[in-house]
C-alpha cells in the first residue's frame, strides 16, 4: 500500500509540472499570417505563429494558441505575408566602415532587409570576428557563417600588395606556394573558428586539389572560385561545395556536352551556385555614365540608396571603378556564354544560392539581395518560388541547420511583407516587419535606424 501511493504521489507531481511549465515573458504570437511555404509555393492562410526562445515553437489557429503567450505579445499583422528570413550568401564584410559603431550600423542594412543571415566570403579576420562576435547580441544584426581569412596563391598576394602598395592586404589573406604546405595552414584556419574554407586563386592545380583534400578530412566545406589553371568539372568531382560568380574563365569557349557534363555533376555532387550577377552587372558590364552620377550624386536626388554608402563604400567603389575602366577582357561578349552556363543550371534544378558579392563596391548591404532576385527573373528566367528557394531554404540545407521554412521547431528568422512575393519577386521589398531571432523589428524601427544611418552617412561622406 505505502509503495502504490508514493508511485501515485510521483505520478501527481509529474502531471503537475509537466502542465504548469510557464511560456516565457517574451513569447510572441503572430496572428493572422499567411504563410508561404517555400517548398511548394503553398500558402497557409490566417495562421497563428508562437514564438519563443528563438524558435517557432507552434503554428495553428489563434483559438489553439492565444492562452500561450501574454496578451501584450499578441500582434496582428492583418494578412500579410510571412517568409523565411532571407541570406546573402556572397557577402564581404571587413571593409563596411572604418569605425567600428558604424560598421555595425551599416552591418545592420542586411536585417533591416529582410537578409537575417549572411555567408561572409573572407577577409581581415579580426574585423570580421569582431562583427560575428556582435552579430550574436543584437536582433538587429545579420547572423554570419564566415570563411575568415581567404586562402590565395603567393605569388598572386604579393603582386596586389606591390602595385596596390597596400603590405596591409598580406595580412588579410593567407598565402600558400606548396602543396606541402596545405595541412599545416588549413590546421591553422580552422582552429580560428571559421565555419567553412574560401579559396580565390591557387599556386598550382596541385595546391588547389591538396586544399580539397585536407578540407574534406578536416570536415570543413570549402567554396570560392576556381582558378583558370584548374579544370571545372574536375574542381567539382574534388568537393567544392559552392562556384562563386558568373564570370568563371574557364566558360569561354567552352562546348555545350562540357557544360552538360559540369552542370550534371553538380546536380549529382550538390554543389551550390552563387551567381552574383549584381556584381557582374555593375563591375564587368556597366552604365559607366550612371554610376558616375551615382558616385557623385551629393544630392542624392537622383540615387536617393547612395545615403546609405559609408566613406569606405564609396572609396571602394571609385577605385574599382577606375580599374574597370583599365580592363582588357571583352567582358561584354564573354557574358552570353556565362548566361548560357547559370541557364543550364538552372534548367537542370542544380542548387541556386543567392549572393550579391555585397558589400563590396557598389553592393549595398541588403538592398543588393533584392537587387540580385530580380536579376534571377530577368536574366536566369527563375521562377519566383525558385528565386525564393534560392535565399531562403538552400542556404539553410547548405549549413544544414534548421531555418528557411515557416515551421515549427525552426529558427524564427522571419519577414513579413505587404504583398506577395510568388506573384512579383518584386515584393520581397515591400518589408513590413522582420523576426532576427525570434525578437521583432518592427516598421517603425526599421525606419528609424534606416534614417540614422543616412544621416551619418550624409555627415561623414
């Protein structure tokens, strides 16, 4: 008898903990959203979503789930359009601002838009861990998956540094001449905390295959460019986990049953595409007239997005320009065939990760991902669902952590837009709110922080 009713005594106190565990202060509800699932262009209409801890913990009526969070934490989007959080993935961070605070403001521009996580392809390390150190206490910063320091050919280094008489830019990339010398500076790399490898350019078709080696073994994805000297079909069999950019050389000229064969292979391997063709468009083919005015807009009557382009931004972008105006390579006549490689992958289903290359020069953080989408429908002829897919689900299946769907048990990464973006990709501008987080932004303080910062600008440029 005594032992019957200690179990019964147990059985009580289980019962009553399990039912009076108390949702936290902050959990949200969002009611009244129509969710688009991304998957299939389904849209789940007047649907209640809570929010708490960072995750969707729960999706349903509002009648189901209006006693879980407090009533002050109950909002009414009346209709709107809920999506995933958006990434950039082609980003370069480290040279946003030349003060720190600034550097977080303008880092912000990717929230701000909708863009809530970014994959930054490279550069001065203790700038960009220092921004991925912040990015974790605020709700109004951009998660970063980062590749840290960018793995580049020697020879190729030392040369930028000379005519660019830059000796600071050796310090920003890690120099490799041998193929022995992989293992030893991959150790190092990935003992930094980098979530993946970048290479840019390689000594040697041995230096690049040794990196895809020593990658694989260390468990860490490698992505980038690859270089001329190395064969593309041949770069993708070693593992490269994403091609960076419609501009790769080894397009030219090439036939269509080797496109074929390259574009299959990635379909076969899941290797990743990340056109940036914002960056194609404004650095290779150009409005040279336009982008003058853009530059010196002081007004910003015409380009009123320049305010949003700090000091550095806009140095950066007078000397690319320059140095684009010196190039040799018939950019313009090379770009078909470039289009005819991004089409195929496209046709072929191969996994489309949208990047811009921002916020390189005269790639807005942010703006420029909305920039890149309708580029997607244009020029690669992308179906809306397929360019949402594109920054939303397959990045997150590419880090393989859970986030890019409107569903319970994910990252409650979201944005609520006024229109529909499966009818015009257009409509992923029109941001109402965005969720970093699980921590609301809301219109208003989209709107401020975005005034703040073309103050600043405008004060500092």
């Amino acid at each position: 008898m005594k032992n019957s009713l200690s179990i019964f005594t147990l059985l009580i106190l289980f019962y009553a903990c399990s039912t009076s565990k108390k949702i936290s202060e902050s959990a949200l509800l969002i009611n009244n959203a129509t969710i688009i699932n991304v998957l299939d262009g389904s849209l789940l209409k007047e649907k209640s979503i809570l929010i708490d801890q960072g995750i969707i913990q729960s999706i349903g009526s509002y009648s189901e789930l209006k006693n879980r969070a407090f009533k002050k934490n109950h909002i009414d989007i009346e209709h709107k359009y809920v999506i995933p959080g958006l990434w950039d993935m082609h980003a370069h961070i480290d040279k946003l601002s030349d003060d720190f605070e600034h550097s977080k403001s303008m880092l912000s521009l990717y929230a701000l838009n909708g863009v809530t996580s970014i994959r930054e392809m490279g550069g001065n390390w203790s700038k960009i861990k220092k921004l991925q150190e912040a990015s974790k206490q605020s709700h109004f910063l951009p998660t970063i998956f980062t590749a840290g320091p960018i793995l580049e050919n020697k020879t190729f280094v030392d040369w930028v540094a000379k005519v660019d008489n830059d000796p600071e830019f050796k310090k920003q990339r890690v120099r490799i001449a041998h193929k022995s010398e992989v293992e030893i500076i991959i150790d190092s790399v990935k003992k930094l905390g980098v979530d993946f490898l970048k290479i840019r350019t390689a000594a040697s078709k041995e230096v690049f295959f040794e990196i895809a080696k020593q990658a694989k073994l260390k468990g860490l994805r490698f992505a980038g460019h690859v270089d001329a000297k190395v064969d593309l079909y041949e770069a993708v069999k070693s593992g490269i986990s994403s091609l960076e950019h419609l501009d790769i050389f080894q397009l030219s000229g090439m036939s269509n049953a080797k496109m074929d064969s390259i574009v299959s292979l990635m379909k076969e391997m899941n290797t990743g595409y990340s056109p940036t063709l914002t960056y194609f468009k404004k650095h290779r083919i150009y409005d040279k007239t336009n982008i003058n005015y853009f530059l010196n807009d002081t007004t910003y009557a015409s380009f009123p997005k320049r305010a949003y382009a700090s000091k550095r931004l806009l140095e950066k972008s007078v000397l690319a320009m320059k140095r684009s105006e010196g190039s040799q390579v018939p950019w313009k006549k090379m770009e078909a065939n470039f289009l005819k490689f991004a089409s195929k992958i496209v046709s072929k289903d191969v996994t489309i990760l949208a990047g811009t290359d921002g916020a390189n020069a005269l790639i807005l953080p942010g703006f420029s991902l909305h920039e890149e989408l309708r580029l997607y429908h244009s020029e690669l002829k992308m179906t809306p669902l397929q360019i949402l897919q594109s920054a939303t689900i397959n990045p997150a299946t590419y880090f393989d952590i859970k986030s890019g769907l409107v569903k319970q048990g994910y990252n409650a990464d979201l944005v609520i837009l006024e229109k529909n973006p499966l009818s015009n990709i257009k409509n992923t501008e029109t941001i109402h709110s965005v969720l970093k987080s699980g921590k609301m932004i809301s219109n208003q303080e989209i709107l401020e922080r975005l005034k703040l910062i073309r103050v600043y600008n405008k004060k500092t440029n």
